[in-house]
C-alpha cells in the first residue's frame, strides 16, 4: 500500500476502532436504558458484579478513566443507589466503593446484555473472542509507548 493509501480515511485503523467503539457503544444504549444506567457506569457495575467493591483509584485504572470523569458519575450512582462511596478508615484519601442490594439486583437484569448485542453483531462467540483478543494485544502494545 502506497503512503497515500495510508492517509485516506478508510484506511485508518484508529477511525474504524472510534466509528466502531461508538457505533456498538449506540448498540447498548436501549437495553442499558431499561436498566437506568449509562454506558460507563455499565462499566463500573461490571466491575463491581466481579469484585463487590473496589477503590475510586481501582477503577480509575481498570476503567482507563479520570477520577474528574469517574467522581460525579458515581455520585449519581450513588443516588440512584446502586453503589454506596466510603472514605477509608485507615486513609481518608482513598474512597472505596462498594455495590449496593439495588445495584446487586441489575445483575439479573443485565444477563441478557451480551448475548442480545453477539446477536446483533453478525459474529460468532469465536469471532467475537478472537477479535476481542486482538484489540487487546493492540491496547496492551499502545499502552507500552505511555
């Protein structure tokens, strides 16, 4: 391919990774909508349905977002009752979170997520992984230039 090839848009990895990102991320608004939430708290919920609680720092990281983004999305978590925030004792600077019976209660409701977006994709389990799988090794190879 040609250095003018290179430049066209349709040949931009990172345009097809934002048009598809935002694309699939349109894909979760309606089922996400019925459960009250957003996309990026979908996010936080997933991680608090693995692990109960984690540290605003955890996510942050976890989530690849800033605390200035993280902080009032989950004050309004916390209002919904989804999620209760708590200094630490031990440290006043650290707020852990911890997921809530309500927040506990969307597990069930959400279990229809993934299997009604693989669905709409057109692609199989396997092909869904393998893909997956390759974005992350392009992440993981990204992320070493930090």
């Amino acid at each position: 391919m040609s250095s003018s090839e290179f430049l066209k848009l349709e040949n931009q990895l990172c345009f097809s990774l934002y048009a598809s990102s935002r694309a699939i991320t349109r894909m979760y608004r309606p089922v996400l909508e019925d459960l009250g939430i957003t996309y990026p708290q979908y996010l936080v919920m997933l991680v608090l349905w693995d692990q109960k609680e984690s540290t605003v720092k955890e996510l942050s990281e976890k989530l690849d977002l800033d605390s200035g983004t993280l902080t009032p999305m989950l004050k309004r978590m916390e209002a919904q009752q989804l999620v209760q925030r708590k200094r630490s004792a031990q440290d006043e600077r650290v707020v852990n979170i911890q997921i809530t019976e309500a927040g506990l209660a969307l597990y069930e409701k959400a279990l229809c997520i993934p299997e009604a977006l693989l669905s709409s994709s057109g692609l199989s389990p396997e092909e869904i992984f393998n893909f997956n799988e390759q974005l992350k090794n392009i992440l993981n190879s990204v992320n070493a230039f930090k």
